[in-house]
C-alpha cells in the first residue's frame, strides 16, 4: 500500500517527525502542519499541504510516501457491525471490527498478524503468529474507518496481544493521541491483555491508556488450559500486578470473562471471581461464547449468564453483559481469522 522506496510518515512519532524536519533545517513547528493534513484532514499527498513550501513539500516527497488504507473486503452484518479486510504490502491480511453503540461507534483494531498466545477460544491464536504490524499498519486501520465517519472509542482488542508488539502499539497509541490529528484521548482507548504481567507495567510507565485484561478462568488449572500464557503468568500474579499498576483517579480495570457453557459459567466460578476482584477498581464484561465450527465450546444459556452477572451486582462489582455483534459475518470476539470467509461475499 506504499512505496517500497520511500519510508511511510505515518510510522514516524511526533518527536521523529521534528526530529526529522530539524535534520533537514526546516522550521519544527512544520510537524504540526503535517500532523493536521495528515491525521487531521486525511489529506494523503504532500502537494494537497498548501501551507508547507514547496520547498518542502519537495523534501518531503523525496523522502517519504503517505499510506492510504483501502479495505479489500467489507463485510455489514444486520446489525451494522462492519468487518473490514484489509490487504498489506507483504500480502498478508488483518481484520477491523466497527461495531456501532448509540450512534458512537466503536472500531476494534488488531496489532497483529495472528497471535502467539493460542487462547483456546479464539480462531486468532489457531493460526500462530506471522508478525508484528507496524506503528502506520495500526493506525491506518483507524484512518481508513474514519472515512465511514466518526469513530468514539478505539479498542485494541482485535486480531493479536497488544503489549506482544508493544513498541509499534505505544506509538501507534502516541500518534492517535495527537492534539492536530486523530486526538484520541487516553480515556477513548482501551488496550486488552491475556495477561503479559512485565509489559502491562512497562505499557503503565510510558502511555496512559484504558486497560482491559481478558481473564475467563478464575482457577489457574482452567485458566492454563484456556489460556496458555498462564501458565508464565499464573492469576496470583496477574492479580497482584492488577492491584500494583497505578490508575488514575476514577479509572477502573475492565476484567473481560467470556462465559463458556459448562466450562466457567457457574456459581462456583462466580463467587471465585468476586474473591479474585476484592480490592481491585474494577468492571466485568460478560461475553457469551460464539460458538463456530472449529472450536466444541458451546455457548452458555441465558439464565446461567443472567445468573452470573446477578451474583456479581449482588456484590457491587459492575457487571456489564455485552452483546455479541456482527456474528452473522464473524465478527465477534474471538471469531477474527485475518483471512477471507469461504462464503460468498
Ligand atoms: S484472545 Fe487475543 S491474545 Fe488470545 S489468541 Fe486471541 S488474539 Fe491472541
């Protein structure tokens, strides 16, 4: 999607844009120029900045080449849950998710191709991991669902471990955050985690973001099954780095808990969940399994889910059903695969 040639400016952060227009003795206040044009109005030529000099604007386009993402594949479900497949330049394939809210959509974004940690819930981890996205391939995933119109949250929840690829993540984060771009906030991102306990105090150290960390298992013999990465980072230790990681003042950890039929979904799990969250600013979301030919999970039935989240209000931890969209083009959660469905499209 670029010119091998030329290095992408969307993978350059704010202080390597300065860094940058400082080496080629132009004035660095230019970089908010760029910024604007770029994130800020989609502009993806360097001719269309009228108010850089052509001078400029010729350094630049010696240098550099703007990345502009079109999907190859659009799918929108009945819901208006829309999948968009997006192509890269090595051919190799990533998956967003924008999933409308009220009228404030929200875009799910991946952060890689595939995903080591082969949670056993999710087509994702099926594959392994091909490799890391870079900064621009993260970010041009929301740049080319803005033009579908406004996006009001973000979410790294896609294909992919966030914090597995976390320098390309924190800078991708650092650009969507810019005041002339995209000016996401940090309280309009949230990052969700399988548990990487050293990066999730790494990513608390150089970025602000929401914090999500999926958890489904409150025993580590469940949870070393489901999710292998446990097994390094067992739930003590998780939990402990959950209560040490500093938030802000109102923040609160969302705890993600997809509910399996017969596997996670009873009392017994429930009252091991409010124990595991006791101390902890923290929300749960209650996802249903979707269930799908490659996997013999099945989905839990509505009372054992209305149960479970019953048992969790009854203990004023903030347990929030969230719906799954967009199966119908598998979309959901877990159900991302980077590659295009044997349907018809
Ligand atoms: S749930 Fe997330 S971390 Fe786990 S395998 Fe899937 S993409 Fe990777």
């Amino acid at each position: 999607m670029s010119n091998n040639q030329l290095i992408d400016i969307k993978n350059l952060s704010f202080p390597e844009l300065t860094k940058m227009l400082a080496g080629l003795g132009k004035e660095t206040f230019r970089a908010k120029q760029i910024v604007k044009w770029i994130y800020g109005r989609g502009v993806v030529s360097f001719d269309e900045m009228t108010d850089l000099s052509k001078g400029l604007r010729e350094d630049l386009k010696q240098r550099f080449s703007i990345s502009d993402w079109t999907p190859e594949v659009v799918e929108t479900s009945k819901d208006g849950t829309r999948k968009y497949l997006y192509r890269l330049n090595d051919q190799e394939t990533v998956e967003s998710v924008r999933i409308p809210m009220d009228g404030k959509d929200t875009l799910c974004i991946s952060t890689q191709v595939g995903c080591a940690m082969q949670c056993q819930f999710c087509l994702t981890g099926t594959f392994g991991l091909t490799r890391n996205l870079e900064a621009s391939e993260i970010v041009n995933q929301v740049c080319a669902s803005l033009k579908d119109g406004p996006l009001h949250n973000i979410v790294l929840m896609g294909m992919g471990e966030p914090l597995h690829n976390l320098d390309n993540v924190i800078k991708a984060l650092e650009i969507l955050y810019l005041d002339d771009g995209c000016g996401y906030g940090a309280r309009r991102v949230t990052l969700s985690t399988s548990g990487l306990v050293p990066q999730m105090f790494e990513l608390a150290k150089r970025i602000k973001v929401g914090l999500a960390v999926s958890l489904n298992a409150t025993t580590d013999e469940l949870r070393d099954q489901l999710m292998p990465i446990n097994k390094k980072y067992p739930l003590a230790e998780l939990m402990k780095a959950c209560k040490d990681i500093p938030l802000e003042p109102r923040q609160r950890i969302t705890f993600e808990y997809i509910l399996i039929g017969g596997v996670n979904d009873t009392r017994t799990d429930a009252k091991r969940l409010v124990k595991l969250l006791h101390g902890l600013r923290a929300k749960v979301n209650l996802i249903s399994f979707n269930e799908h030919p490659e996997s013999d999970f099945k989905r839990p039935s509505a009372s054992a889910v209305d149960e479970f989240q019953r048992y969790l209000l009854d203990r004023d931890i903030v347990a929030i059903k969230r719906a799954s969209k967009g199966q119908d083009i598998s979309a959901a959660c877990g159900q991302l695969k980077g590659k295009l469905e044997k349907r018809e499209l």
